[in-house]
C-alpha cells in the first residue's frame, strides 16, 4: 500500500490477530448496568428527580402541615414519597433515559456487539432496580430520622415497591422506546406532575375528589401509593385491589414494551 | 500498542484461512416504502481482505451494511456473513464481528474509557482497554462526556469499539469522516494492520483516495447498483480511459500520427506543440509515438501518461450532479 507507510509499532504484528467469543452473560449484565447506574447517580437532572426531589418532599411534607395526613405523619408521607421515588425512577428517568440513549445510538451500539437483546433490556431494569435500592435506603435512613418505626408492613411494602418497579418500568420503556428524545421528556415529566398531584401520590385517594380518586385508584401511582400507605401507614382498605392493578399494567406495558419498542 | 489483554493468541474458532469467502451477498434488494434502496446487489469479502464501498450519498452503503451485520432484513437476495445468515442468527455471528455504524453510538454522559470497557466485556478476548485508549490518542479526553466530544474523538471511540473484541470481520460504516489529516492516517495504519493480522474488513467512503489507499478491491454502487467493482489499479486502468501527453514541435499531422497507432487511438494538439494520445498506453504504443516523432525529425519531449484517478472513474460513473 502506497499512502501511508505504517509507523513502525503503533500496532505491533499480531495486535489484531483475531480471537472472537462472547463474554460471559453475567459478566455483561453485571457490566451493563453497573455503569447505567452509575451514569443515572452522574447525571444531575437525574439525581434531582430520583433523590432530592423526593428527600424534600419527605422532610418538608411531614414538618409541614400542607396536606391532611393521620399521626404520626412520616408514617403516610414516607408511603408516598416511596412511591414517588419508584415512578420517578423506573418511569420518568428510565423514559428519558432510553430516549436519549437511543437518540445517541447507544442501543444499537450495544445490539451490535455479542450482547444479546434480551439481555440489553435486563441490564436497564437491573440499573432501574440498583437505583430504587439507593432510593429506598436514602428514603428509609431519612424516614426514620423523622420518627418512622418500621413493623410488619416493611415486607409488604418492598414487594409492592418491586410489583411498581415491573409496572412504571414497562411504561417507561414503552414511552423511551417508541417516541423521539425530546417528546419522550417532555411527555415524562408532564405525566410525572400529573400523577404526582392528581394521581393519587402525594395526595392520598380519600382526600382527592371522589371522580378523580376513582380513576386515580386504577393508575399505577395510585395503586402503588394506596398499597404502600395501607402496608406502612395503617390506611384502610384491602391490598388486594392495588397488587391486581400494579400486575395488569405491569403485563400491558411489558407485552407492549416487548412489541413496540424500537432499539434504534 | 503491544500485546492483547490476556493470554496467548491462537484463535479458538476456525480461523479466517477456513473460509473462503468473508462476507458474500448475492442479488440484494430493499425497499423502504416507494425507494428502492438496493437494487441487485452482488458484493464479495475475501478472508483477509479490504473491500471498500464506494458511493455518494444514499447510494445504498449503510443499508447494505446493516443488512450483512443483522440491522435489517433483505427484502430478496442472499446474504452469507462467516458462512451465516445475519438475519437469521445476528447473535451468533455479532460475537464473531466487530461493527462501526455510521455515527458510532454511546451513552451522551458516558467517558470514552467506560464505554470501551463496556463493549470489551462483551467479549471472550478484548484487547487491552486502556492501552486501546492511548494508542487512538483518546488519553486526554478520557473523562469527557461522549456528547462533549469531537466528532472525530466519537469517531475514534466507535472505532476502537468495532475491534476491542479481536474479531474475524469488521465493518466500517465511513470510518474516517470528520477526521482530521492525522486521525484519519491513523485509521488507515489500523485498517491496514488489520489486514496484516488477517482480519477482514468492509469499509464504506466517499473518499477515493482512501478506497485506493486502503483496498484490495473497490465496489463502486450507485443508486443500489454495483456500477463497478475490482482493484483500484483495474478501476483506473480499463478502458481506453489512460493519456499520453508529450511536448514537440507545434504543427505535427495529428491524423497521420494516429494512423501510425493501432486503429481506436486519438491523437490532438489542443494548444501548439503540446500533444495528446487517448487509448490504452502500453510500451508498444510508447515506442510507437516516440518512433514517428523521431521520424518526423522532432523530440518528444516531457512524456507523461496519466492514469484516470479513482475519482475521475467515480464521477463518471455516478454523474456530477449532487446528490440529495
Ligand atoms: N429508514 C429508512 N426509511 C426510508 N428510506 C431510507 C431509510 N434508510 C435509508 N433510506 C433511503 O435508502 C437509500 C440508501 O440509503 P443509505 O443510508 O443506505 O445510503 P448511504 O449510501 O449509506 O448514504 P450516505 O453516504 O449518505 O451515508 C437512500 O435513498 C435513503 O434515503
Ligand atoms: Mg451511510
């Protein structure tokens, strides 16, 4: 070859010698998410949605009066900010998140190398998953600084934090996955506000006006709020109604997600 | 750079002396909606060999890249990758093949080194990250933000992900755009040392003097056809597409000079006392000119032949008109 006479070293003879295989599945998974995690505690805006919005909603909620709520307090806001934590995290971030990575063509990046698909959707929802354990650790430390006891209800309530994880994050991979970046953030962050406020989060069912706390009951937000507040904070009502609507939007996202999602 | 990040180098899967054939694509046609992007395809990858991809905008070279690594399916034709059908087992055949899409691809706030790591893991045998890293001069922004890099660092890093993983086959979709004069030299010094370690590799360009530096065989396509397709030298030397050119005394019979040639040869004095012999120039022809003007008791003088560049053969080939 005439145009360029290879500087002597800068790959040495056998550099490229090929020896092709698949790295180990778990060694990928573990890879994968590890730094998807570690990219969301990066990110600022991220950190603000996952973590500092909800510490301040914690704190302020059960020092300040602003919303009705039985005593003690921390008992029902710390109820709802779990919720809130796990929407922000699994729908909103992973939504935003998947958009904009699709948009820098991290996906098919990914898709391209021996990581099989499925896998690339696994690593999302364990990074998903590895941020609510932080999330609910902050929250719990916190929580109990303000006077929360836990009992019985903690075991409950981590199944229905992992039962909001499976719903929210089918949505958000379903809303990531099939719109363009920036309607994806805008669209997360409108639907966050909303449900926030209307969906039953930080304003408990029975207080919401009884139209709207009907359907706000059949939302993931609600559901998975309402579930919460029965298990830590002693509300009335039956689990059963929350855990069926958290698994029928948990079944409609992921059946949707697996059918619609774009990876590029 | 030096050695692999670990152990010994014997491949554990067959070889590239085992196939004959790299990537063969037969007949090849997609359609999106009313275009038709690929129209008949036939395109082959020796072992071991550089092909380059030559054609203008939405000629068709990333789509027919992204159907031979398993992106899109075919709509007719067939396609053969390391003896597999991409679309039918893209896992299997993405962990024998190393892939630079058009644009690379990464997350916006990841650092050149995680992403390398990442894409190394996937890997049974990945070369030395950090040293990957260095040797691709991306050391002084290893913790920037993929968003905040050059387009030539994002380049780079797309790059160094094609072939952290030591693969048989790698695909470069237009590997050296918005590359500066040294980045793009040093694509071309890896390009080549690929070869030298028998790695095959398919590359796409719109520069021919890179197809020429770089290839041992050249597919020009066009509105998804193959317009031409063979070694650089045989690109630019078929046809009757070569010039003799030589100064002499002005005035010389030009129809009894090219009477002296074989039939089919030009001969011209476009401006006094510089001539000009159209054909194909072999030493014959040579001996020929320079025999009639000593017959003709002049000198030729400054005797040049020129070649038609690569690019002379593309525009003629594919028009001069943009593309849109
Ligand atoms: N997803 C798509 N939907 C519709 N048309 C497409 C799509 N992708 C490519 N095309 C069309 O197919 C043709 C071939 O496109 P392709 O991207 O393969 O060209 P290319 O040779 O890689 O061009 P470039 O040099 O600009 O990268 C173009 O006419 C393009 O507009
Ligand atoms: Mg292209």
């Amino acid at each position: 070859m005439t145009a360029s006479a290879p500087v002597p070293g800068r790959f040495a003879p056998g550099t490229f010698s090929p020896r092709p295989g698949r790295g180990g599945l778990g060694r990928m998974l573990a890879a994968q998410s590890a730094l998807e995690l570690k990219l969301a505690l990066r990110n600022g805006e991220q950190v603000l949605l996952t973590l500092l919005i909800p510490i301040v909603l914690l704190v302020g909620l059960t020092l300040v009066g602003v919303i009705d709520l039985p005593e003690p307090r921390v008992n029902a806001v710390f109820a709802s900010v779990l919720a809130l934590a796990v929407m922000s995290t699994a729908f909103t971030g992973q939504a935003i998140a998947f958009g904009f990575d699709r948009r820098y063509g991290v996906v098919r990046r990914l898709a391209a190398t021996a990581l099989p698909r499925w896998l690339l959707v696994a690593g999302r929802l364990v990074a998903v998953l590895g941020t609510v354990v932080v999330q609910v650790v902050v929250l719990g430390l916190i929580a109990l600084a303000l006077g929360w006891r836990p009992d019985g209800g903690v075991a409950t309530a981590l199944l229905l934090v992992l039962l909001g994880c499976a719903a929210f994050g089918g949505l958000g991979l379903l809303l990531g996955g099939t719109l363009r970046a920036e309607i994806v953030l805008a669209l997360a962050n409108v639907v966050w506000f909303v449900l926030l406020l209307g969906g039953g989060i930080v304003v408990p069912l029975a207080t919401l006006p009884s139209g709207l706390a009907a359907v706000a009951a059949l939302l993931p937000s609600g559901a998975l709020a309402e579930g919460l507040r029965i298990a830590l904070a002693g509300a009335d009502g039956s689990l059963l109604q929350p855990v069926l609507v958290l698994v029928a939007w948990a079944v409609v996202g992921g059946v949707a997600a697996a059918r619609l999602v774009r990876l590029t | 750079m030096s050695l692999p990040a670990d152990g010994p180098r014997e491949p554990t899967s067959p070889g590239p002396a085992s196939h004959g054939s790299a990537v063969t694509v037969r007949g090849l046609v997609k359609r999106y909606g009313t275009t038709t992007a690929l129209d008949g395809v036939d395109l082959d990858v020796p072992a071991a060999s550089v092909v380059a991809l030559l054609g203008p905008n939405g000629a068709g070279k990333t789509t027919t890249v992204e159907i031979c690594t398993g992106f899109r399916r075919a709509d007719a034709g067939e396609v053969r990758v390391l003896g597999i059908d991409p679309a039918g087992a893209p896992d299997a055949l993405r962990a024998r093949i190393g892939v630079m899409p058009q644009g690379g691809g990464a997350y916006p706030g990841v650092r050149a080194a995680e992403m390398l790591r990442l894409v190394a893991t996937c890997s049974a045998h990945p070369l030395d990250v950090d040293e990957l890293i260095e040797v691709l001069g991306l050391g002084s922004c290893a913790r920037t933000p993929y968003k905040r890099l050059s387009g030539g660092q994002q380049q780079r890093l797309a790059l160094a992900c094609a072939v952290v993983g030591r693969p048989e086959l790698v695909f470069l979709d237009e590997p050296t755009a918005g590359m500066d004069p040294q980045a793009r030299r040093l694509v071309w010094e890896l390009v080549e040392s690929l070869r030298r370690d028998g790695v095959a590799v398919l590359l796409t360009t719109h520069l021919m003097e890179e197809a020429e530096a770089l290839a041992d065989d050249v597919v020009i396509v066009d509105h998804g056809r193959v317009v031409a397709h063979g070694s650089p030298a045989e690109l630019t030397t078929t046809g009757d597409s070569q010039e003799l050119r030589f100064r002499a005394r002005a005035g010389m019979d030009v129809t009894e000079l090219a009477a002296a040639l074989p039939t089919g040869y030009q001969a011209a004095e476009p401006a006094a006392g510089r001539y000009v012999v159209q054909g194909r120039i072999d030493p014959p022809v040579l001996s020929a000119v320079t025999s009639w003007c000593a017959a003709q008791g002049a000198l030729a003088d400054d005797v040049r032949i020129t070649r038609r560049s690569l690019e002379d053969v593309f525009l003629d080939l594919t028009g001069r008109e943009l593309r849109s």
